[in-house]
C-alpha cells in the first residue's frame, strides 16, 4: 500500500471542522491544541474552527462553554489574552447530528469555498460511516479535504476494516490521518532520532545484545467519566493495540530509508505483522488482565472500577494488562518483550527498558548476577534517557555500583515542548503523514489483538484483581519471573 503525500506549507486558508466538537477529546486537548498552534503561527491565516455536536448551543453559547470548559486546560504560561480573543474569533459551531441532513446542509453553508477542509472525527467510531456520507452528499469533500480519525478505529479487525473501506470511499489513503497521539509525544518522535541519528546503538540493538524489552505505560487516573465507552472497550484495545503497539514498533523496526511516511510505515507494518500470532495456551500463560479494586491512588482514596458511575456492578471489563511478546525476525529471534499498562496504579510511569546481555564473563568477585547494563527511555512524568552501567566505587577494592548515564532531555534543550496533539494537527495541516498510522499498519494491529480477545473470552477468564494504586495483580510479576527478569519500576 502506498501513499503519495504531498508534504508542505498550508497554501489555502483552513475550515478545521470537529465533529464532537463539544465533547471530552475537544474541550481537553483538540481546543487547548488548536489555540496553542494559533498562538505560535501554525495556523494558515484566516483559518476557522467549526466545532459540530448534538448539543444546542447558538455561536454565543458555544463560546461560553469553550471559554469555561477548555480555556483551563491552557497552562497559564501559553495563555495570552490577545491570542484567545483572536482564537475566539475563529470559532463557530453547527448543532449536528451524524444522521441529520439538514445540520450537514448547515454546515455546508458555512464552510467556505476555495478552502482546505479538515474533518476531526472525534465521535464515536460508530458515527465515522455515516459522517463521511453526509460529508460527500453535501459536497463538502474535495482533493484537498483531509480527514482526521480519533483512535479507536473500530473495536475488532472486522470493524476496523469497514470503516476503513467506507471512508476510504470518500478520502484516498493520502487524505486520511489515523492519528495516535503517541506518536505525537516528543520523546517518542526522539526514539527515532536516539536509534537512527547515532551510529553506536546499531550495532548492539539486536538479540544476542538485547536479552528483554519493557513498555510500561502506568497510570494513575481511573475512567474518569468515560465509564460508558471504556466498560465496552477495556485497556487493550484502549492501550495495548495501538500505542504500546506503535512503541514497540518503534523500538523494533528496521532503520527507514528516509522519513517519508510509506519508508517509516513499511518498517512498522513488518514488525506487526512480524509479532507472534498468541494461541490458547500463550494467552493463558502469557496475558494477565486486572482490574482494580478500592483503594489509594496519587494520595487519593478511588472506589473499585465496579463502582464508578456508569460501569456495571458485574463488570469484568481489564483496567491493566500485562504480556509477554516476541517479534518473530532475525534481529528480535528469542527476545521477550513484556508490554503491560494500567489504570489507578502507583505512579504515572511510562517507559521503555531495554535490557542488554551480561559480561560473558565475570571478573570481578562483587559483580551483579545479572543485568549490569540497560538502556531506560522515560516518557512520563519527565523526558529522560538513561544508560545504567558499572563503575568502581572508590576505594581500595574492585567494588562495583550501576551508575547512570543520563541524558536529561529537559535541561539540554530549553526550547517549548509541544503538547502530542498541538504537534499531529499541525502534521495534519501541513500534510505530514509520517506520524500517523497507514490503514494495513492498523488493520495488522488488530490482527494481533482479535485472538488475545477471543482466547480470554473463550477461556472465560474473570480479571484479576489489584489494589488501586498498586502495580497489578502479582501475576504480572511472576510473568517476568518466570525468565528470570523483573519490571523496573
Ligand atoms: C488514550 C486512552 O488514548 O490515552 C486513555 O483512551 C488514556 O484511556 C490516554 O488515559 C493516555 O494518554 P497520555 O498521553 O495521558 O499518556
């Protein structure tokens, strides 16, 4: 599959139109990213912000609310009263339903003409088929229209797949920008600098080197008020289908030819389609899925998943996820790669560890039995690369230490860090596909995913329950233990 993408400066003014204008994905980050471009010049002058929902407010009203509810996600450093009246002023709104005709002839009325058109589909993916029809029955798609299509993309291969073909009815591949806002993050666009802008990482990023890889994505926030879609949805379609995914294939794909979107998004494919297919058994023994129960999370008291509001007292739905991989190519042959994340655990942790191979022999009488050297890429909380290695202690023996190697990515450039999804819609407005996912990128994904969900379905398997603002259930260790390895924490 191939997509040719013309990358470069926005030449037409800019309708930027939100379906879901008024919802959680909008008010917290769409908006909040959308001014931040503004304040920075990222956006084609005279651009407009059509924000579309079901709820009935007149352009006043839509202000009020966007003033109330998405102006506090703006850090008070970025926030310039000059810039917000004028990002105001950009704003419209159309009350629309997906199905409703009448609210698309509305919206038709008030997108301009001689314009690029960029649709956000932030709804449910239920809604995308029908969106992208009314789109093109009221004429607003053309060759320069992008559409923008919030994760999850369906919740199966089966439905990922038509909703693909329909909107692939309307948009070409080059048109259409499946975004997963961890491809956005800085550190995530830096693992691709750290693996292919140094010659001394090659070499040794390969089994027999590497013995084991962790992603560990940890979070401390439970479902908040998104009940409703997570109770049907469950961490590893939420998670583990596609943003640990698209880490992982960043840690393990072959170096690109260059940075075109199709050199980078062939690479990843290979590696998904590379991953181990789980039978029955390996998910028995190598999933675990969790679900928390009451306790303390960030200093905080949270009840049990089963009574938060809106998910079923019975509800055997994952908040975490735990299980062990293998990339099944001849750089990767043998080596484990251990994905876990989760809600309401101890601490907001995400990274990777990559776990290099012992001294093949040892020489000194106080060495580590073990696991002298790794390679810790931090995410969240902060952005930092560390390599752990052994030095002496000082003193008269050979005692040894691990000391780190830190690249502390924070205080070397001072420069603003974009927020993932300021960077993608900038992406978006530029036509920069680079970073987002192809549609057999995607598909492939759930190919992995639909088995680990029929086999726990078939195997009938009640999560495991975990403490609140623990690390899962102690099974998720064992998983590691089993091979001698530990997460790292
Ligand atoms: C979203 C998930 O895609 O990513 C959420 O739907 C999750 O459940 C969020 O909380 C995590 O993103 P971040 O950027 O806060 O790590």
């Amino acid at each position: 599959m191939t997509t040719t993408a013309t990358s470069s400066a926005p030449s037409l003014p800019l309708d930027m139109i939100i379906f879901g204008g008024a919802g959680d994905l909008s008010v917290r980050k769409l908006l909040p990213a959308l001014y931040m471009a503004h304040l920075h010049g990222n956006l084609p002058p005279s651009t407009r912000i059509i924000a579309t929902g079901r709820h009935d407010y007149d352009r006043a009203g839509y202000l009020e609310f966007v003033q109330s509810k998405s102006q506090p996600f703006i850090n008070e450093r970025n926030f310039e009263q000059k810039a917000w009246d004028e990002f105001l002023r950009m704003l419209e709104y159309v009350c629309l339903d997906a199905t409703d005709t009448a609210g698309f002839a509305a919206l038709a009325k008030l997108s301009r003409q001689g314009v690029q058109r960029a649709f956000y589909l932030a709804t449910a993916p239920s809604l995308f088929t029908t969106i992208c029809e009314n789109l093109a029955a009221s004429d607003l798609i053309d060759g320069n229209s992008r559409v923008v299509l919030e994760k999850p993309l369906g919740h199966d291969l089966n439905s990922a797949r038509e909703i693909n073909a329909a909107v692939g009815k309307h948009f070409s591949e080059s048109q259409i920008y499946r975004i997963d806002h961890y491809l956005g993050k800085e550190t995530v666009q830096n693992l691709m600098v750290l693996r292919f802008g140094n010659g001394i990482l090659e070499p040794l990023w390969r089994a027999p080197n590497i013995v084991s890889v962790q992603i560990t994505v940890a979070e401390t926030v439970g479902v908040g008020s998104r009940a409703g879609f997570y109770d049907e949805t469950g961490a590893l379609r939420d998670m583990v289908q596609n943003h640990l995914l698209q880490l992982l294939c960043i840690i393990a794909m072959e170096p690109p030819v260059s940075l075109d979107p199709d050199a980078v998004r062939d690479e990843k494919l290979k590696v998904i389609r590379s991953l181990r297919r789980m039978t029955l058994g390996d998910i028995a023994r190598d999933t675990v899925r969790g679900q928390y129960t009451a306790g303390a999370a960030a200093g905080e008291v949270v009840k049990a998943y089963r009574d938060e509001a809106g998910v079923p007292p019975d509800s055997r739905t994952e908040t975490f996820v735990a299980l062990r991989t293998y990339v099944d190519n001849w750089r990767w042959a043998n080596v484990p790669f251990f994905l876990r994340t989760g809600k309401r655990m101890q601490k907001q942790l995400s990274q990777i560890v990559i776990e290099f191979a012992d001294p093949p022999l040892s020489i000194f009488p106080d060495a580590p039995r073990s696991r002298a050297n790794r390679l810790v890429i931090r995410l969240q909380p902060e952005e930092s690369v560390q390599l752990q290695l052994m030095a002496k202690q000082p003193g008269s023996g050979m005692h040894m230490l691990p000391v780190n190697l830190n690249l502390d990515l924070q205080s070397a450039f001072s420069q603003r860090r974009a927020e993932a999804y300021e960077r993608l819609l900038i992406d978006v407005v530029r036509g920069r596909l680079t970073h987002f996912m192809r549609r057999d990128e995607l598909e492939a994904a759930w190919s992995w995913a639909d088995p680990i969900l029929a086999g726990w379905k078939e195997l009938g398997e009640k999560p495991q329950l975990y403490t609140a603002g623990s690390w899962g259930p102690d099974s998720s260790g064992a998983l590691l233990a089993r091979q001698g390895f530990s997460w790292i924490e």
